[in-house]
C-alpha cells in the first residue's frame, strides 16, 4: 500500500513568514499520523480511497470536502513559535475557542497531557490532546502538531459531519471506540457559522500569509 505524504513539508520548512493554510479535499481522504502503520487498516476496504500520510502525532482522520480544515506554519523567528510544545498546540486551541466561543458557550481548551485508551488512539478524535477544543466536554477542533528546526506546522480541523464510519476502514475496531469518537461537527453546532469562523480564525491568529490548498486524491497542492 503506497502512502503519499499529504504537503510537501520540505518546502514548508523553507516559509520565512507564518502562513495559514485552508485546506480542502476535493474527496473523502484518509490520513494516517506520522508515524502510523498503514497495517492498522483493512486494505480490501480502503482500495479506491485516497490515502496521505501527515507529519506529527495522532492517528487516523477520515477528513471530508466541508470539513472546517486549517493548518499554520510558524517559523522559528516568530513571536508566536514557543519552545515548549503544549504552549504550541494551546495557543492555536486558545485562536479556535475565542472564535467558536463568541458563537456557542461552553468552549474550552484541553490544557492537560494526551489523556484517553492507548487502544482508541489508533483514530485522532478518540482521545484528548493539547490544545484540542472541546464544547460541552465533547470534542470539536483535534489538534497535531509537527515541529522542525525551521519552525512548528499545527494542524487543526473541525469536521463537517461526524466520523464515526473511519471505523469501517479499520483491521479491527477496539472495544469502547465507537463511543469514544463521538464529537462534535458543524451539523452538530447549529449556530457556527464556517465562512465567518475562517475569517475570525484569520484575524486572531494574525498576522499570516494565506495559502488556499487543495488535497486532490494526489498531493496537497
């Protein structure tokens, strides 16, 4: 089974200015943690599907055309990059839960270590990273990040809809997962707007450069 990378993250590393990426897959798109085997998937059911694999933490995103998906690359030289790396993923869990909070009440931000079943981490919304936002104790915004001499690249994404069918492509399901993926999505939070959030988004994490990319079924691009 071949596994793209999802960016090509060399030339990321290369952005002297901190830069906001909206992203959008034109398709329904696994991606698998950096450091994930593709053996926990079943490849019978995932022929047809494209597959990426992202740079940093956590595990399988079933990520979708509407999700709410952005990423930031903050170079080394920047007032916003921090040494430590809970600092990192926080401040980009404080940027997403100024905005929704502003639209929905009972946001918070998980300032506390990976918490969660070491069994269900084998999906990224099953479990509690830093950073990571949660409305009403449900998760909405999951947060991985990858960091390199150059800089810290975080990744964030609010889906759409929920995810539980990312099951569907999994070996084997571990007890507990189903319930342990439930979050909340844009469906779900009726009075978040996605076109307002982005911009917002922009405007508390500035000032950034923005690059608009597309995940085609190939590379991000």
């Amino acid at each position: 089974m071949i596994v793209e990378d999802l960016y090509d993250y060399s030339a990321i590393r290369l952005l002297g200015v901190a830069t906001m990426f909206v992203v959008r897959a034109s398709e329904p798109t696994l991606v698998l943690g950096g450091s994930q085997s593709s053996e926990v998937l079943d490849h019978n059911k995932v022929a047809g599907i494209p597959l990426r694999r992202r740079r940093g933490g956590g595990g399988l995103v079933l990520v979708r055309p509407d999700d709410l998906w952005i990423d930031w690359w903050i170079p080394r030289d920047d007032d916003r990059w921090n040494y430590d790396v809970h600092v990192s993923s926080f401040r980009v869990g404080q940027w997403w839960a100024e905005v929704l909070g502003a639209q929905v009440e009972g946001v918070r931000v998980h300032d506390g270590p990976l918490e969660g079943d070491q069994a269900h981490r084998v999906v990224c919304f099953a479990g509690r990273g830093p950073g990571e936002v949660f409305i009403n104790d449900r998760k909405a915004v999951g947060v991985t990040q990858w960091r390199v001499r150059e800089g810290v690249f975080v990744s964030t994404v609010l889906h759409a809809e929920p995810t539980t069918d990312v099951l569907d492509f999994l070996c084997s399901i571990p007890q507990g997962l189903a319930e342990a993926l439930d979050h909340h999505a844009l469906s779900t939070l009726d009075t978040v707007d996605a076109v307002s959030t982005l911009a917002q988004l922009r405007s508390v994490s500035g000032p950034v450069d923005q690059v608009d990319v597309v995940v085609d079924g190939s590379i991000a691009s």
